[in-house]
C-alpha cells in the first residue's frame, strides 16, 4: 500500500500527517484517489491535481 506525506496544510489535516491511498479510479480522463489517516480514522477524497500539488510519497 501506498503511504503519502502531506506537504502543507490541507482539509483541515496539519503538514505532516501520513495518508495511505486506499482507492484510485479514472473516469473520462479525470483520476480520483481515497486516501486514509495512518491510523485510519479519517478519509478523503481527492484528485489528481490535488494529490500532486500537496502529498509526497514516502513509500
């Protein structure tokens, strides 16, 4: 699994906090990506644009 680093703040969550990406799907050209707290309380939606822009891959 995936475990991405948020670049700055974002959604409420402080820079740092690690997302797993649970989920990514493409519909006509637009990809969307579920990502999970590390401790997997929380989810958010994004898309492509959002995740470059603002999560790093740890691993």
């Amino acid at each position: 699994m995936k475990l991405y680093k948020l670049n700055k703040q974002f959604n409420g969550y402080k820079k740092g906090t690690q997302f797993y990406l649970i989920a990514e799907s493409e519909f006509i050209g637009v990809k969307e990506f579920v990502l999970r707290t590390k401790d997997l309380t929380n989810r958010i939606s994004i898309n492509e644009g959002e995740l470059l822009k603002n999560f790093t891959l740890i691993r």
